[in-house]
C-alpha cells in the first residue's frame, strides 16, 4: 500500500542493508539491546485499514490515532510483546452518517467500548533475511468488550539508526505490515438485522501499517 511503499524510500537511501541473517531470529547489524519502540506518526503516518467485502455494498475505512509499545530485540525477533491500539472513534468510512452508525450501540458501541487493542503474547514462525523478517504474532485482539486469540501474520523491517534516520525521528526505526481477518460474530457485533452478510461482510479484512522509533534501550 502507499503508505508501506515509504520503506522503499528508505531503502532507496542505502538505509537497508542486504544479504543473509546470522540465523533465522536474527536481524542484520543486530545488537544484543533491548529496546522500547513507540509508534510515531514522525517516522510516517500509523494506521489500520479495513475493507469490508458483501454483496450488496464495499465498505473501506480506515483508523487513524493508532498508538502503541513494544520490547524489540534486533537479535531476537521473536522477543517481540507488546500491544497497539485505537479508539473506536478513529474508524472512519468518508460518510459522517454511517460512521456515526458504526460507532453506535446496534455496532460498536463506542461509548461503552471505545478502544480497540492487540496485545501480543507471543511471536512464532520468524524467517529472517538481511534487516526484514517475516513472522506471525498470537496474543489477545479485543474490540466490542469481547477478547479473542489471534494471529497475525507480519512484515517488519528494522533500519538502525543514522544521520539519516534522525532525520525523521532519534533511535532505531521498526515498521511493520500486518495482514488479517477478524468475524464480527466472534465479537459480538451483530449490527441491524439482515445487514451483516448482506451489506457489511460477516468477516472484516484489516492492513495494519505501523512505524515506531526505538526511545529507551536497556543492554541484555
């Protein structure tokens, strides 16, 4: 997406190295620090967009504000925990009256649920070339006051920091592309009678693009 493209800015400035990684939890120029990532919009624009796909009507939206921490060991992807999250308010269609629908008690009840979070617990299956790992992060997604297990499966690209770097934000950078699915069932969100299955899909796809800078490291 146009947003997950500006890695390829990066990359374009030699900020990336290339080649094979120690072993398969390992990133390239890795150190044995461990480090506090926190999302920053300075690094680019955090947010998750979600599509849903029925047969009578496609729904695009998107959620700003998505905040979030996590631990980051560049010599051990698979370290990774944390959680990210959005107020419910944030998701927005482009059409005030339906996202005030969303928002409502029949769908999201933002009043009573108005954050939206993935916790993650753990993070299995890292494949490591170079400064990007591929991998699949389980933990807790709750929305509509209704917690599930998920797994998500993720992109993330690690650039150490530099003269560059600073340029957009201090310490090292992490971005992050994540694909997938959730059931509104399974959340409990059932909406108007006859429109779930009909004009919003019964399964929500969602693409979440994250970009954080490394604000506290402490040595393993």
């Amino acid at each position: 997406m146009k947003k997950y493209r500006s890695l390829l800015t990066l990359a374009s400035l030699g900020l990336l190295l290339s080649g094979g990684a120690a072993n398969a939890h390992r990133l390239m120029s890795a150190t044995s620090v461990v480090e506090t990532i926190t999302l920053n919009d300075k690094v680019n624009k955090n947010q998750m967009v979600w599509i849903s796909e029925a047969p009578l009507e496609n729904i695009k939206g998107a959620t700003d504000g998505v905040t979030g921490t996590f631990t980051f060991d560049p010599s051990d992807v698979s370290k990774i925990r944390g959680s990210i999250s959005t107020m419910t308010k944030m998701m927005k269609t482009g059409n005030a009256t339906r996202d005030n629908h969303l928002w409502s008690a029949e769908w999201l009840d933002a009043n009573h649920h108005p954050e939206i979070s993935f916790t993650i617990t753990s993070v299995e299956g890292v494949k490591t070339t170079g400064n990007n790992s591929t991998a699949t992060a389980i933990g807790n997604f709750t929305m509509h006051g209704v917690t599930k297990r998920v797994s998500v499966p993720f992109k993330l690209t690690y650039v150490p920091e530099s003269d560059k770097t600073r340029q957009r934000a201090p310490g090292d950078l992490v971005m992050i592309n994540a694909d997938f699915t959730i059931s509104l069932k399974d959340f409990k969100v059932a909406g108007q009678e006859g429109t779930v299955g009909s004009k919003v899909g019964e399964v929500i796809k969602i693409n979440a693009q994250l970009f954080g800078n490394a604000t506290k490291k402490v040595s393993s």
